[in-house]
C-alpha cells in the first residue's frame, strides 16, 4: 500500500505549469510540523518536515488559483521516487507525494473548510494521472475570491 496523507502549511506560492499537451501541474512544498516539536527545538534538530508535492489537471488549476504561502492544507496522495540524469551526467532521485485529493483546512476571510477532488464536488475523488512534470511557462487566470470558488 502506498498512501500519504500530510497536513501542513505551503511553504511558498504553489507553481502551475502546462505540459505540450496542455495538462495542467502544479507543485508545491507542505511543511509538517513534528510531532515532538519541543523537544526537537531543545536538541537543535529540525522542527518541520518539508514535503515536495504535486498535483495535476483540474486539481492543479484550484490549487493555482486558490491556494497560496501559508494556507493551511491537507493532502493524500501517493509517494512517488523518480530519477533523472542531471547536466553534469549524474543521477538524481526525487521523492514526491503526487496529490489525489487537497482540503483546504483555513480560509482567507472565515475559516471555513472547503476541498476538492478531481471527481468534482467537495471532499475527495479520483485518482491523479501518473506523470511527472514537464517545464513549461505558467499560465493561469486571476485568483478568485472565496464567493466565487465553484465548491
């Protein structure tokens, strides 16, 4: 079984991309906090995980428009370790949680709870398609404000 479920905070602006075919990708950091925060901090260690996501299609396009540093998510996916070879002809590996379903956990104005799935509606759906991303320039709309979010 391979399944990860995070709550955390955006570390910056999630990043949307469009692939050749026109798919939507955005990606994103969760940063999760630990759950011995004190006692971590008390050590010098690390108090916060910070978390490589993506998220495609029409999840990607809300997560763009809707979402910003700071907001408050939670996230389940799949983790997902992929490889390259990198200019200088090594290897790397990249370890990612390929998002499924996203819920918002704060609001800008209220605090109201709201999510999204790919299978539309609120709460969670459908599985993500199973790529990586590809470069390509952004391209999103204005941001929408919390009335006119279509969940």
């Amino acid at each position: 079984m391979n399944k990860v479920v995070l709550i955390g905070r955006l570390t910056k602006d999630p990043e949307v991309r469009y692939t050749q075919s026109g798919k939507a990708v955005a990606s994103f950091t969760v940063a999760v906090d630990r759950r011995n925060r004190r006692a971590a901090e008390a050590n010098g260690q690390p108090t916060a995980d910070f978390i490589p996501c993506v998220a495609w299609d029409k999840l990607a396009e809300v997560i763009g428009n809707n979402l910003s540093k700071g907001r408050r998510v939670g996230v389940e996916g799949r983790m997902q370790v992929r490889s390259y070879d990198a200019q200088d002809g090594s290897k790397r590996y990249v370890t990612e949680v390929i998002v499924n379903e996203l819920e918002f956990l704060d609001s800008r104005s209220d605090n109201q709870q709201g999510g999204f799935s790919p299978a539309g509606g609120q709460g969670f759906g459908a599985p993500a398609p199973q790529q990586a991303p590809a470069p390509a320039n952004a391209n999103f709309g204005p941001a929408l404000s919390d009335e006119e979010i279509p969940f």
